[in-house]
C-alpha cells in the first residue's frame, strides 16, 4: 500500500459548480471532498488536506451575512486556490479591497499571462476563460502580486508563491476554460505535491479493506436490483468478506421482460453471488390494484418492496446473524445531505429501505458513498463489472408501474414488456443504446382506430420515449433515425397484438419529465 492518500479539500460557498471542481480534481487522480464554507481551521488543519479549494459562490463578499471562511485557514502552510467568490474572500480577510455594483460579467473573456506566474506556468499568454461574476478584486492583499487580466478585470489572478496562496476570477472547471485543467493540474501537482495516483484500482484495493475491518466476522444483507449501484455495492462487498454477503433479489414483476433472469443467471453463474431471489410479483399486483394515482402507485410499490424485504431480512436474521446492511449511497447525496444540515448517512426512501437499519439495529455498510456515479461505472469495471450492467440506463424503483398508465394489470405489464423488448432490440442492435441516456415504451390509457389486413382494429397505443442527458435533471428528445422509428413502430404494431398505434414523445424537460407518470 502506498502511504497516505493525498486529499484535496473543496469549501463550497454555493457555487453550481462546487461537484464539478470535484469531478475535475478526480480526474486528475488527486481524491478529494466537498465541505461546507463554515469549516473551521482546526478541524481542516486535522484533515490534513494535501491543499485547499475555496469554491465560488452566488453571493457577494462584502454583504451582510454572506459566507466567509475562517481567517486561520489562511495560516495552515497548506496552499489555497480561490476560484472567483472564494478568490474575493480570500483577498478581502488578507487585507484586500473588492468592490461591488458593478456591470455582472457573464461569458468568455481572453486572460492575459503577466508576470511571473506559478499558477498559470502551463498556460500560453493568452487564453480563452469563462466568466461569471459581478464583484471584482480593486486591490489586491499584501504579498500578493497579478499575474493574469482580461479586457474588464485588471485583477483576474493573483498569486503569493510565498505563502502558496492563490486567486482567480474565472472558472478552470468549466468545459468554456479550455486549458482549465492545465491549471488545476499546476495547482495540484506543482504547487501542492499531490502525486496523482488516486486510480479506481487504488480505490478498490482500499475499500475492500475499509470494508473487511468494518464487518469483522458479521454478515451483510444487500439488496440487490441489477441496477448499476447495487450491483457495483454487492461485488465490492463480496469481493471483501465472500459469502457473508447476503444479497437479496425481490421479483417485484415490473422488471423488463427477461431481466430477472439475466441478473439471476449473471450473479450466480458469472459473478458467484449466492443470490436469494423472492418472488414476490403476485403480491405486489395485488396492492397495485385499482390504484391510478402515480404518487399513489408510487407508494404502493415502495411500502410493498419494505414489506418484502424487511420479512426476508427477519428471517435471515433469525438464523443467521446479520449484523450490517448494505446501501449504494453515492456522494452527491452525502454532500446534500450535509449541505443541508442533516446527517450524513441519509437514506433515499424512494428506491431503498429506509428505517430498515434503525429497526433491525443494522449497521449500514455504504462502500460508494466517496464516489460519483461515473466512478461508480469505473469501479464496476475494475471489479469485472460486465458492461451490460455498467452501461444500463437507470430504471426507476417503480419500474414497469410508472410505465402502465392507470392502472397496472398483469395484460398491461405484458403487453408492455413485448413493446418495450422491440424498441431496446433495435436501439441496440442499431449501436444507439449508448448514445441515448434512457429509452423505453409507455403503454397509454387510450385505444386508437386502425386498420389490420381488410379488418378495422380498435386497439392501444404504447409511447416511444429516448433522451439524452447528463444529469436528468433536464433532458432533450433523443433525434433518433426516422426509419429506426418506422422499424420499430412496424415490429410493435406487427408482433404484439393488442398494439396498433405508436407515437413518438418529441418532449423535453423541462416542461415535460422523462417518465409520463
Ligand atoms: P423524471 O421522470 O422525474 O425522471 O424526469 C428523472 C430520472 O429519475 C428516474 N425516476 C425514478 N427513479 N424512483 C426511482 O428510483 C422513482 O420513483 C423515479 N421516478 C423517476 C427516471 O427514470 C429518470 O431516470
């Protein structure tokens, strides 16, 4: 094992861009976290902290209230970058003058290199930088000197090379900053020291054993869905403590046609996970029953899903001791958990088993709650991950119930299944499946006229939907083919019967959301 991971640490002022400093800091091999502003010094200079990012922020330094950080952290010896508000600040509490009023700068500005620079040594003399900000720097602190400017900020850089203290107005994490990570690159590695060698490989080696010393000699329950997060947890967890993985697979009857096989076949055969699988499809038809409402659908499937586990995970218990329950908790949910306020160990009651622990006195084991998702899919593939389960689009806990407008029937579920299988068939034999963020078939609440041979068919009618995105949380129609489009509604309206019609969902999201319920 190489000693001590090098650490970046991120205070994050409310900037939009905060996770995404993350992201590119990670990139880079250099682990880091996010921290709230407040942070005191000590409990920094505890950390030990390879170097320090204060992050920017929607508020303006001089106002009344507005986040600051605490002054010592400026006497640690451990280097700072400030990125926009977090460079006002920084330059504010040293003696510095920032003034405010001013015409807000949003957009591309070219940065001038003057001077002799430690931060921007792998940058040219000029170079593109995106903007946003409506303070700006009017004197910069004792020791410091500018070293970068654009055509509307005299003070765009500063640095003390001195006391490894330094500032810029732009953002190096946006994709508008071409050479950003080149900076953040001189930041880490230059100025900082870090050594680069955070790899997925690294991590794993790490967790597995953060994972043995917390179980010890107990056993670990593990939900498992085929979903990527539970699938990555319970092959981190196995590969740490073996068979004391308990892994629990609930036959919800909402999943695609063929999936609970193929997970079933995949983790037992290919993976040697000791799957317990429970049916438990009739049960939850039952609730479903006469429920229209999608919140209420919602629900249904959700305290149905605890029921099932919390009996199972009784069981288990009675006769074999589980002690810690495993959750695929991911790091941005760590980070809003504590951003607001509350405890770190949140659980996402939508999709998972919340209150579970608490009643059953279970310890959570949470192996990817340091990570993003996208490490996640990298950490699956270190693990020997397939990649039909690295790259599945998310599938939500409601599953198929979302999708069977009204009410859910078993005909309904069919019928959807069968459509559903025809469209991801084609996506994927077309080598589309990778370039939409989600796809699937909506079974709708409405029948159509058509015409079959010589015959008038008055039959339903399923929704096409593709999307790409990057974060769901906003979302465009995927443009894909026409003539795919046409194959597709031609097989559907062909080989399912009960299916004469389909249509295309050209909507965005906003206004719309990727799900219809
Ligand atoms: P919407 O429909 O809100 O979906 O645009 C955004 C993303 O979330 C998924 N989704 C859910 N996932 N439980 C989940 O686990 C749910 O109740 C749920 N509703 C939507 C959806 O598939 C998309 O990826």
């Amino acid at each position: 094992m190489p000693g001590r991971r090098d650490s970046i640490l991120i205070l994050d002022f409310g900037s939009q861009y905060t996770q995404l400093i993350a992201r590119r800091v990670r990139e880079l091999q250099v682990f880091c976290t996010i921290a709230p502003s407040a942070t005191p010094a000590a409990q920094v200079a505890q950390l030990r902290p390879t170097g320090v990012i204060l992050s920017g922020g929607p508020d303006s330094v001089y106002r009344h209230g507005a986040p600051q950080a605490d002054p010592g952290l400026f006497h640690l010896g451990v280097p700072v970058l400030g990125i926009c508000y977090g460079m006002q600040l920084m330059a504010r509490q040293l003696g510095g003058e920032v003034e405010g009023g001013g015409q807000r700068e949003y957009g591309p500005a070219r940065l001038k290199v003057g001077g002799r620079s430690g931060l921007l040594a792998r940058l040219g003399d000029e170079e593109p930088v995106w903007m946003s900000h409506g303070d700006r720097l009017t004197r910069e602190p004792e020791g410091f000197q500018v070293t970068g400017s654009t055509g509307s900020v005299e003070r765009a850089v500063i640095e003390d090379g001195r006391r490894r203290l330094y500032g810029i107005q732009f953002h190096p994490e946006v994709h508008h900053t071409p050479n950003g990570s080149a900076l953040l690159r001189t930041f880490l590695f230059d100025i900082c020291g870090a050594r680069g060698d955070w790899t997925m490989a690294s991590f794993l080696e790490e967790a597995v054993g953060r994972v043995r010393r917390q179980v010890g000699g107990g056993r670990v329950l593990c939900g498992l869905s085929g979903g990527v997060d539970s699938s990555v947890a319970a092959l981190l967890i196995h590969r740490a403590v073996g068979d004391r993985l308990v892994p629990l697979f609930v036959d919800n009857g909402l999943l695609r046609q063929g999936e609970a096989d193929e997970v079933m076949a995949a983790f037992t055969g290919r993976y040697g996970l000791q799957v317990r699988k429970v049916d438990a499809g009739d049960l939850f038809l039952e609730r479903l029953a006469g429920v229209t409402d999608p919140e209420d659908k919602r629900k249904a499937v959700g305290e149905t899903f605890i029921r099932v586990f919390e009996e199972q995970a009784r069981r288990l218990q009675a006769d074999g001791e589980i002690t810690h329950l495993a959750q695929g908790t991911l790091y941005p949910d760590v980070i809003e958990s504590a951003g607001a306020g509350g405890p770190s160990a949140v659980i996402k009651t939508h999709h998972n088993v919340g209150g579970l622990p608490a009643r059953m006195q279970l310890e959570l084991v949470e192996p990817l709650r340091e990570l993003f998702k996208d490490e996640v899919r990298a950490l699956g593939r270190a693990l020997g991950l397939a990649e039909e389960f690295v790259g599945r689009h998310p599938f939500p806990g409601p599953g198929l119930a979302v999708r069977v407008l009204g009410e859910v029937t078993r005909e309904g579920l069919d019928l959807l299944r069968r459509a559903d299988a025809c469209f991801l068939g084609a996506l994927r034999r077309a080598g589309l499946y990778d370039e939409v963020a989600q796809a699937f078939v909506v079974l709708l609440p409405v029948r159509s006229v058509g015409v079959m041979g010589d015959a008038r068919s008055y039959e339903q009618v399923v929704a096409l939907r593709a999307v790409t995105t990057q974060d769901y949380m906003t979302a465009d129609w995927a443009r894909l083919p026409g003539d795919l489009l046409a194959a597709v509604a031609n097989d559907i309206v062909n080989t399912v019967p009960g299916i004469n019609r389909v249509v295309y969902d050209i909507t965005s999201k906003p206004p719309g959301t990727i799900e219809w319920e």
